[in-house]
C-alpha cells in the first residue's frame, strides 16, 4: 500500500510517500508522493483533489498560524493515514494549491513513528506506553 519513497532534500527536509483513505470505503486508498514530514504542524495537509477523489467531505473550519505569522483558514475532514508499514486515524487539512503538503505530528503519534535521519525513513517509535495493571 505504502511505497517507502523516503528522501531527505538538500535542505534537510524529510520526505515521504504515503496513502490515505475514506473510512467508509474501506480499501480505497490514494497514494500521495513526496509529503514533507513535518513534526511541527499538527495535522496532515492534503491537496484538496486527493481528498475530494476519495469522497470525503469537510467535517468543520479551522484557523490555522503559519510559519511565517500568516493566519489561515482552512476545512479539515477525518481520514486513515498508512505511512512507514502503520496506519492511523488523522485530521486532514483540504489543502489550497499554494499550501505545502505535510504529513503531520498528530499521525505520526498516532502511528507510533518517528523520523530516522541516518536511515532515511520512517521507523517505530518503540512500545507504546501504557498504564501498569
């Protein structure tokens, strides 16, 4: 399902290919190519024709900051995000053409991965945490 297309550019910044899907198709995923990885924004941000192809919808508004102070408003929907051989749930951005495509922190969480630099990929945080019987 996922290509393991990871690259680090010359700036440093960590790349990705992952695949999203509408929870109620089950089994309907988009493959999406060169998602920066960016621990920094909270949520996922997805062109808007990905996630209009796959039927979803916009759930709600949300009001963004950027990086460089602009505010910015955008609809968001809920989808499974499948990255790094795991899947999660996430919040998905409907993402503007100027907007950056971002695999954000909140999957990342929820998938239990993390950014290996020297190997260039995605990789399993470890054991989830979990509370003693």
């Amino acid at each position: 399902m996922v290509c393991e297309c990871n690259m680090i550019d010359n700036v440093g910044i960590f790349r990705t290919t992952i695949s999203v899907e509408n929870p109620t198709r089950p089994g309907v995923v988009m493959q999406v190519e060169h998602v920066m990885v960016d621990t920094g924004s909270e949520y996922t941000w997805l062109p808007r024709t990905v996630l209009e192809t796959l039927d979803l919808v916009p759930t709600r508004t949300v009001r963004f900051i950027t990086a460089d102070g602009r505010q910015v408003e955008r609809a968001v929907c809920f989808g499974n995000v499948y990255a790094g051989g795991s899947s999660a749930p996430d919040i998905l951005v409907f993402a503007d053409p100027d907007d950056m495509v971002l695999l954000g922190a909140r999957a990342l969480e929820g998938m239990n991965l993390r950014i290996d630099m020297l190997a260039k990929q995605l990789v399993p945080t470890g054991p989830v945490p979990a509370a003693a019987a």
